[in-house]
C-alpha cells in the first residue's frame, strides 16, 4: 500500500528523475510486503507524456536520412537541416552500408542525403540492395572535377563538402519537386564516376513527366526556349528539360557538339551541308534547317572544311 501511496503522490506532483527521449523515468525506493526490512533498491517506471495534439506542419514534414560515415559531417549536415530546413525530420543516420541497410528496411524516407564513400563500400552498394528505393537521393561529395561531370550527366542532385546553406534549400526544394531517380540515371552516375577519364556515352534527361536517359550520339540538336531546353533526337522524339542551353553545351563539350547559334546547339555528325542563303544555315540529315549566327560563321565553315 505505502508503494502504491508514494507512486501515485510522485505521478500527482511530477517529480521525475532522469529524461531520456520522450520518456521520463520515474524512480522510487522500493519497500519490501516485510514492513521490517527495508530496500533502498531502485525500479524504474516509464512515464510518456500525455499525446499532444496534432500540428499539420509536422505531420508534413519531409522525413530524411543522413548516410555518412563521418560523425562531423553528420553533424553539420543534421544542423543545418534543423536550422534552414525545418520542415526536414531526420529519421535516422548511418555510418555504413550494411548499417543503413538495416535502417532501410525499418524507415521510409522520403529522402536520403547519401555519402558516395562509406567505410564499407559505396553508396552505390546500398542502392544495389534496394533497387526499388522510391526515396529522392541528393549526393553529398567532396569536390572532384570528374565527380561533379558525372553528376550532371546523371542529372541527380549533389552537395558539395562544405555544404553552402543555400545549395542545400535549393536542394531541397528540388527533391520535393522531382521524380525518384531512375535506376538508369543512377547506372550513368556510377559508370562516369567509375571511368573518368572517359566521356560519358549515355545522359539523363529529366522532364516534367519522367526521367529518360538516351546515348548522347541519338541526340541531332539542342534548341533553347527561354531558360529551358528542347532535344532533338534522331528517332524524331522530341524532350522537353527545363535546364538551359548554355547548361547543355559544356556539358557535351567534347561530343562533337557546336553552338551555331544563340538558341541552337548542333551534333555535328548530323550535318549534311551548308545552305548560303540569308547568311547561312546548316542543313541537317533530317532535312532541319538550323540558322547560323554572324558571330559563329566563320567557325562553322572552317569545321565542314575539315
């Protein structure tokens, strides 16, 4: 009975001992049926606190998972989601790829922000085993000349270590927006990465709709329209990338690509021949007539000489 009193009395006034998580655990001496022989041992209770009610702001936050095998950086990382991203919940945090894979098969994210090197393997590895994930990846790098070509040709999300506040909003943002990567847009990432010193044969191309990725000889031309950019491919289809023209152009440096005009990027192995007419268009083996600037004349007619 006297347990009994003294719990309750404890309930009643909130005398708790230590907090751990959302549990306070309540500590109590414990007297034995023997009123004669006394126990100064300690039990422990867990108390939760009462449901509170619901806020829809945090029923819609983003769930997150840091994959990173470096506690600092998961530091950082975790903070800055806190402070500049708070409708971001961190659910979870591995430092390994057999580690997250555990945690994979407990949570759904509904985004990962993954280290490509772990102390067990790659980030890569981890997709392997889930080849199903629906949850948007955002890379997270150190800066590599070779790594950032392969990521915008995979055209997946990435940070660079440090990471920049603002890149990591943007981020974001995107990753709300965005279709989950395809495993075909991942498999473009890991081959530029594995192979860098060569160029990358296939590009991601993500659109409003889906994610395509085609080899970058099926593209004919590149055409601006406004800020975004319309492919040309020679199967006749056409797609539609809000990334700019200038974006495309260093991307395919070194594709045979040339940027005849302020709105037209052209793959030159499509080219048929030069029409003088009205200064200048090329003619292409698909019968397109692309215009060629005054200030790209003399380029163009030095590269069908060659």
């Amino acid at each position: 009975m006297r347990v009994f009193e003294y719990l309750t009395t404890i309930l009643k006034c909130g005398v708790v001992g230590e907090k751990q998580s959302d549990t306070h655990i309540l500590k109590y001496p414990l007297f034995s049926t023997n009123a004669k022989s006394y126990q100064s041992n300690t039990r422990i209770f867990k108390y939760s606190h009462p449901q509170k009610q619901s806020n829809p702001r945090i029923l819609n936050k983003m769930k997150a998972l840091i994959i990173e095998d470096m506690p600092q950086a998961v530091a950082v990382l975790e903070a800055d989601l806190a402070t500049y991203c708070p409708d971001v919940q961190v659910i979870g945090i591995a430092h390994s790829v057999v580690s997250a894979a555990k945690l994979l098969r407990q949570q759904r994210p509904d985004v990962i922000f993954l280290d490509i090197l772990l102390g067990d393997g790659t980030g890569f590895d981890l997709l392997e085993i889930f080849p199903g994930l629906d949850a948007r990846i955002i890379f997270v790098t150190a800066s590599d000349e070779f790594a950032l070509r392969a990521f915008r040709y995979a055209a997946v999300d990435y940070l660079l270590k440090p990471i920049d506040p603002e890149q990591l909003v943007d981020a974001v943002q995107r990753a709300k927006k965005q279709l989950a990567g395809t495993k075909e847009s991942l498999s473009v990432l890991q081959e530029a990465i594995n192979r860098p010193d060569v160029l990358p044969s296939r590009i991601s191309l993500h659109t409003l709709e889906r994610i395509l990725v085609v080899e970058v000889e099926q593209i004919v031309r590149c055409e601006a329209d406004d800020n975004n950019t319309r492919f040309f491919l020679n199967s006749g289809e056409k797609v539609f990338v809000t990334r700019t023209l200038k974006h495309f152009e260093q991307l395919l440096e070194g594709h045979g690509f040339v940027r005849v005009h302020q709105t037209h990027l052209v793959n030159f192995r499509y080219v048929r021949g030069l029409e003088k007419k009205d200064g200048g268009y090329l003619l292409l083996k698909n019968g397109d007539l692309i215009a060629i600037s005054v200030r790209k004349k003399a380029e163009v007619m030095a590269l069908l000489q060659m």
